[in-house]
C-alpha cells in the first residue's frame, strides 16, 4: 500500500509540474523539469516546454492512476520510470544537453521506482 501511495504521490507531483510548466512556466516546479538542461537556449524553448509537459502529464497520468486504483497494470506503471531513467539518460550521455548530476538523481530514482513496482 505504502508504494501505491508513493508511486501516486510522484503521479500528482508530476502533473502539478507538468500544468504548471503549461500554464506557469516561471513559478519554480513549472522549471524543474527543462532546468535539467545545460543550454539556456533549451530551457527557454517555449516548444520544448511544451513537450516535455505533455511527456510528464503522460506518466504522471499513469502513476497517479495506479496510486488511486488498481486498474493501470504494474508493468506499465514500471515502463513509465524506466522509459524516463532511458530517455535522461540518453539526453546526458548520448546528446550531451543535460546536467550529468541533475540526470543521475532522476534516472537512478527512476530505476529504484521501476524495480519495486515490479517486485510490489
């Protein structure tokens, strides 16, 4: 139970973040997510806002369902955090846009929710 609450938890934070990077860009959670990139440039790209929004009210949609009822299947809740630990780390390592630290927390915590999902 403890874990669906959690996994619920991140799913509300993250829709919190993703509206308020759609509709606040500058109040602090709304930047979170694009501030994880090194180039100015990338952070203020009104498009790449955008996309990652959606990106994160996706998940966040799916986490937060699986938190509230049991309907979501485990396994997609799971591919939500391992998709994104990926796709971090494919910004830091293979296209080099991310702050390597920034990345390692989200990715390695994605990596952790993933795998107790899965053993949940």
């Amino acid at each position: 139970m403890w874990l669906r609450i959690l996994v619920g938890t991140n799913g509300a934070y993250d829709i919190l973040c993703a509206l308020l990077a759609l509709f606040f860009p500058d109040v602090f959670l709304g930047t979170l997510h694009v501030n994880m990139f090194v180039s100015e440039k990338d952070n203020r790209h009104v498009v790449l806002r955008r996309v990652m929004a959606y990106w994160i009210l996706s998940y966040g949609t799916i986490r937060l369902t699986w938190g509230i009822v049991d309907t979501t299947p485990r396994g997609l809740v799971a591919l939500s955090y391992f998709l994104e630990a990926v796709c971090m780390w494919m910004e830091d390592v293979v296209y080099l846009t991310t702050h390597e630290w920034k990345v390692a927390i989200v990715a390695w915590s994605c990596v952790v929710m993933g795998a107790l999902v899965l053993i949940y």
